[in-house]
C-alpha cells in the first residue's frame, strides 16, 4: 500500500470496513477524477478485500456550476448499495433531475423534490449510503481519516443533542463576526463518520454538526477569516472576507479582490438561473428560487475532527477543531434551492444557543468546545 502510513488499516480500509461497513456481494460505485485516481483504486481494492463488488468510473474533474457526465447520472440510477464519489472538484450537476426534479409521494417526504439522482436515492428514498470527498487528495487522507470514530460520534451527538429545542444561534469571532440565525425547528445533522445504514453519507474526511437557518432568519454580519470556497475551487484568505447579511440574505461583500471574486461568482449563479428561464429549462418559478436562493445563507457547521486543520481545502478545513463556518446558497432542508453552496471558515468562534424558554448555552468559546 505504498501511499499509506504503516497502519493496522490504510485509510481505505478503514472506509470500507469502519464507515461504510460494506459487505459481501454488495455494489459500490466509486465516481473519480483523473486527479484522484490512487485513492480511488486503493478503495476499489478495499472494496474487493471486503468481498463486495465495486465498480469505477472516471470523469473530468467538476466545478460548482458543471453537470456530471450522463453515463455517471445513469450509473447512479442503477442504484447500488453505495455510491462514493471522490473527486478533486464537484460530483456535478444532475441535468435531467434539474429539469425536470424527482418528487416524493406516498412517504414522510411526500412532495419534497430532488434535482439531483444522488440526493434522490441518499435523501428521499435512502437506498443508498455515500461517501462524497469534493477537494480529497493523498495527503489529506493518509492525515484525516484514521481517528477514533467512537470519539468523534460521541462528540457530535452530544452537539447534536444541544441544538434540540434551540430557536436561534449567536455567533460571535474576533476578527467581527456579530450574526444571529434562526433555527426553530431545524434538525442538526452529523458527519460523524459512521455512514453504515441506507440514507446515511457524508465527508471523508468527518467530523463536523451542521444546521440549516430558517430561510430568512439570518441578521448580521459574517467576517470570513480562514478560507472560502469559490466557483474554480478553496482558497486561503489573504485579508477577512466581510459579509453582511439581512433577512437571510448576502447583501454587501467588502474584503477586497476575494471579495469581488465572491460576488462575481454569486452573480455568475444569479445570471445562469436566470438563462435557464430563458433555455426553457426552468419555470419561472424554479429560476426566481434558484436567483434568490444564490444569496442564502445556507448552513451553520462546526468543526469536530481533531486531525483536520485549516490549509486552504474546505473538505478538511470545515472539520478543523476551533472553527465554525457558513455556507453561501443551497442548503440542506431542500427548502432553498441554489446552484451554489460556497463555505466560508471563521476562527475561534463563541457559538451560542438560545432555547424557547428563555434559556442559552455556549458551546464554543474563542474556538474551545463548552460541552
């Protein structure tokens, strides 16, 4: 296994054996880049090892704003047990389901909609589990994904457990994050690392507790300070990026080139929603959700991985102990569609939780857990 450190696991054998828990004679579709072909090849040699029957299929690496590949789309809709996408970029967007989107009948998420197969199959008819890695490379791996998961999953339950009967967050930073969110009735969700169960997925690497805000709930201001992800890929901060936020929604940006560079993209998001109205691809309903949701703030997360760091690649850096972040678009209630979902890290949070009865907890100071 010559990538890998010495361990009594190689990472790849600690996906398959210890997240997903894959087993014989099961199928497991890994999605790849050029770029990220080693480890694809050590999962599907994993995969074999574990008796199951993987399957490999490689595109161009994806941005934010390009559609998969039609014959990924269609290995997904074979629908097998798991599906692990691992690429250097996005998985893609789902053409098809974008036009026209999967609705859920007869189930608890009657009439919710799906524009994309893969959130179909994990999010509505949860039959299978995934893994998804935008941005992994060999050395993030090998750093990130042999941890204690027993820890991890304890540590994101009992966070977890404290967002339960929450109706708003403060967060607070030093470099001037001051923004409140509202989340009555919001579920927090885990990336804990243990995807083993049908409808279960999430990053490799894990570790991190994330909530949707209700859509225009959010009022303040944002001072991104660790990295940001834009529409071409992550990237260190050279100054704070500051966003304002009314009613939910991004209004200015002040921090210089980055700062242009976020509205231009966000912009670019705007503009595409709006051409698929003309393209006849979307309704006039569809492309006015999709241009306004491009502003949403979309996700609160915070950090849970002690192996993770801040370097510039959003898939670790959201993870990183003593953070928290942002997500700029779509979130993950499926009630604020976008074409975007651009994070953002801010360092040393306070991070405080208000209750219905008047109550409130810190579960971060200055960026230490308060559990």
């Amino acid at each position: 296994m010559g990538l890998f450190s010495k361990k009594e696991k190689s990472p790849s054998q600690t996906v398959v054996q210890d997240v997903l828990k894959a087993k014989k004679g099961e199928r497991a579709l890994i999605i790849a880049n050029p770029e990220t072909t080693v480890i694809a090849q050590e999962l599907y040699t994993a995969f074999i090892e574990a008796g199951a029957r993987p399957t490999l299929v490689f595109q161009q690496r994806k941005s934010s704003m390009d559609y998969a590949e039609e014959a990924v789309i269609g290995a997904l809709k074979s629908e097998p047990e798991m599906v692990l996408s691992i690429s250097a970029g996005k998985l893609g967007k789902d053409r098809e389901a974008m036009e026209k989107p999967y609705v859920m009948e007869n189930s608890d998420a009657g009439g919710q909609s799906f524009d994309s197969a893969f959130d179909y199959l994990l999010s509505g008819k949860k039959s299978i589990r995934a893994v998804w890695t935008p941005g992994l490379d060999e050395d993030m791996f090998n750093r990130t994904v042999n941890i204690d998961y027993k820890a991890l999953g304890e540590r994101c339950r009992t966070v977890c457990k404290l967002f339960e009967g929450a109706v708003s967050v403060h967060v607070i930073s030093p470099a001037g994050t001051d923004i409140t969110i509202g989340v009555g009735g919001r579920k927090a969700l885990v990336d804990n690392g243990d995807f083993s169960l049908p409808g279960s997925g999430g990053n490799i690497p894990a570790g991190e507790v994330f909530v949707s805000p209700v859509v225009g709930s959010a009022e303040g201001k944002i001072v991104f300070d660790g990295s940001m992800t834009f529409a071409d890929g992550d990237a260190m901060l050279s100054a704070p990026l500051e966003v304002e936020v009314k009613a939910g929604f991004v209004g200015s940006i002040k921090g210089g080139a980055e700062a242009d560079r976020l509205l231009k993209d966000i912009t670019a998001a705007e503009n595409e929603a709006a051409a698929l109205v003309t393209k006849k691809k979307f309704s006039e309903e569809q492309g006015a959700a999709y241009r306004k949701n491009a502003r949403n703030i979309g996700e609160l997360g915070i950090g849970l991985n002690p192996a993770a760091s801040v370097t510039g690649n959003m898939l670790e850096d959201e993870k990183a102990f003593r953070t928290c972040h942002f997500a700029i678009g779509e979130n993950y209630d499926g009630d604020a569609p976008a074409l975007i979902h651009f994070d953002g890290i801010v360092r040393a949070p306070t991070v405080t939780l208000s209750y219905g009865d008047g109550s409130s907890r810190v579960i971060l100071e200055a960026g230490e857990l308060r559990l």
